[in-house]
C-alpha cells in the first residue's frame, strides 16, 4: 500500500504551508499530492503550482468537477499538466453535488451516471489524441449542422495513458467508476464496512468489463492526527466540524451521498440527527451529535502503533493508496504528522 497526501481546497488558512507540506511528501516518498476544488480554488492552477515544485511526487485532481468544464477541456488540462510535471498527472472526475452543480455552474444535476460515462468517453477519446466525435444524449461532436469539425488534441502528454480516477460513493456510481475507471477516489471510509460499502460494487463493475481488481487503484482519504491514545477522544473531536459539514450539511435533507454512506455503515439514528441539526443551524449541536466511534473509524487517530494498526486494517481490506489528510495548528505539526504517516506505513510492514 501506498501513502498519498491530500490538500484538500486551497483557501482553507493552510495556503502558506501547503507547498513545504507537498515537499516533505515529496522528499518521504509519497506517491502522490491531490488538491481539490468546490466553488473557491480552482484544482488545476495548484497542481500546476506544486508540480513546478516538486520532483518525484505525483499531482491529481481530487476533483476536477465535471459541470465546471467540458470534457475536451478537461483533456486538454490533463494533457498539459502531464506534460508539464514530466508524466505526473492523475486525472480525477467527480459530478460534485446539485446545490455546486445547479448554484455555481448552472449545471443541471440530472443523470449523473450517464453523464459521468459519456465524459469519460470524450476525455479519454482526445487524450489518445483521436479526431474527436461523439453522439450522445448530453454531448454531440461536432455539433451536426454547422461548421464545426472533428480535430484531433495538438498536445502530445508525457504518457500514452493518463491514469483516470472517479470520485464515488454510492452503489451504483461505484459500480460503474470499476468498469470505466482506473481507480476511486473515497472520502469517509471505514476499513471495516469497505467490503460491503464499496469492494462489493467495485468488483461488479470490474466484471462488467472484464477485469479484476488487479491494477484498479482504491484510493481513500483519512484526516490524520498524531498523538498519545490516551487523547483519541480529544483528537477526535479536532474532526467534529469536518465530520458534521459532510454527513450534516453537504447536500440537502433529500440529496446527502455522505450522509446515506453513514446510514450504509450503521449509523441511520445519528446521521438523521446530524444532518437536522446541521441543516437547522445548530452546527455545534451537529457536531456533538457524532459518534466517537464513527470519526475514529474514518480518520487515523493517535500513536504511531495505533495509526499503524489501522493502516494494516486498510490494506487487508483492499486499499492500494492511503492519502492522508495531516492535521496541525502550525506548519512543524502538519509535518511531524506525515513523518509519523511514513513511519506508521514502516511498523505495519507495508513499505
């Protein structure tokens, strides 16, 4: 198993420290650096940033969001990211949520499915520099009646393929990411409900196009942080807002993915209230309402031992790349955390 860094969205306050965090990676061996987008930073210009910094460390969008851009865009940053960071490039997709989708793009937020695969489809056929058309129900290239014409992408990428990832969480999207994918990307993942909540669906999809899971990447994110196990409680509720803007507040009381992921992992009761909370403003109530046990599951929390222990539960659930989310007040704690992530990976014996 892999170890990844995670940087989350730019603006988050970190902004200063997150290149000298992104070195450290690079130095430790990590085998790559994602950055993110929603409505604020934008995911390209970062990876584009910290690639011209870096030497070894791959650079991914985790995620650039489908309704921001068209398909043929999306190839042609791909493209050139690759060729900029030397064949660096991972190539991360996500539809992201109707209130992004419909509020920021104008997007509507209708068949994610098919419009995740028609995507991908366009994405891959330009980024093997074929002369671009396509009939679809949501594109269609060149447009029929007009002067438009298939051409071909003039960028040559470092690599003959891009590896492309999805970001998924439900069944039938995880399905799908295993039979058009190379990897998923996870958020909130439990190594003891990845079998039934993930594994389960990724396999179908596999089958779907002949394949195994041999070679397909399965790349959850986890906040870290470090510290003595007496003070896992304590580290845990660092967590408590992260935990209640997903589950309680990203989506709507009708349209929450990570919410529905934590009822999928048994926690219906909790994620109910969570998310009425959230939604009703008591954002502080939402976070109290989390169960421990639900952040400690999803995050890696205390000694070196214990965050390694949970590593080895990973990895013998199928995960192929752990990013880490490093957590810490200062630039020195943030660090020391992905020096304890690499040391953790060592104890576990999965370097």
């Amino acid at each position: 198993m892999q170890l990844g860094l995670n940087l989350g969205y730019w603006g988050a306050g970190m902004d200063g420290d997150n290149l000298a965090v992104a070195q450290e990676a690079d130095r430790l061996g990590y085998a790559v650096c994602w950055a993110a987008e929603a409505y604020g930073s934008d995911a390209a210009t970062v990876l584009s940033w910290v690639a011209a910094q870096t030497e070894r460390i791959d650079v991914g969008s985790a995620i650039f969001q489908i309704p921001a851009r068209q398909p043929a865009m999306t190839a042609m940053t791909a493209a050139t990211l690759d060729t900029l960071s030397g064949g660096r490039f991972r190539l991360g997709l996500g539809v992201s949520g109707p209130q992004v989708s419909e509020g920021w793009y104008g997007v509507r937020f209708d068949k994610p499915l098919a419009r995740t695969r028609e995507y991908v489809e366009i994405v891959r056929k330009a980024m093997i520099r074929e002369r671009l058309s396509y009939e679809g129900e949501h594109w269609t290239l060149p447009l029929p009646g007009g002067p438009g014409k298939p051409i071909k992408l003039t960028v040559h990428p470092q690599r003959e393929h891009i590896p492309l990832y999805i970001a998924a969480i439900g069944p039938k999207n995880l399905e799908q990411t295993g039979e058009i994918a190379d990897g998923a990307l996870l958020i909130f993942p439990a190594a003891e409900h990845l079998e039934e909540t993930t594994f389960t669906h990724l396999r179908a999809g596999r089958a779907k196009a002949g394949k195994t899971l041999d070679g397909f990447d399965v790349c959850p994110t986890l906040p870290l942080a470090v510290g003595d196990d007496k003070d896992v409680a304590a580290l845990a509720d660092t967590f408590r807002p992260y935990t209640a803007l997903y589950v309680g507040g990203m989506g709507s009381a009708k349209q929450n993915f990570y919410n529905k992921l934590a009822q999928r992992m048994g926690y219906e009761r909790e994620a109910a209230e969570i998310q009425e909370k959230y939604l009703s403003g008591d954002k502080q109530g939402a976070a109290a309402a989390i169960p421990q046990d639900l952040i400690d599951k999803t995050t890696l929390l205390g000694s070196v031992d214990r965050i390694a222990d949970r590593m080895k539960a990973y990895a013998e659930a199928g995960v192929t790349t752990l990013s880490l989310a490093p957590a810490g007040f200062t630039l020195q704690e943030r660090l020391a955390s992905l020096r304890a992530g690499t040391e953790a990976l060592e104890r576990a014996g999965l370097a």
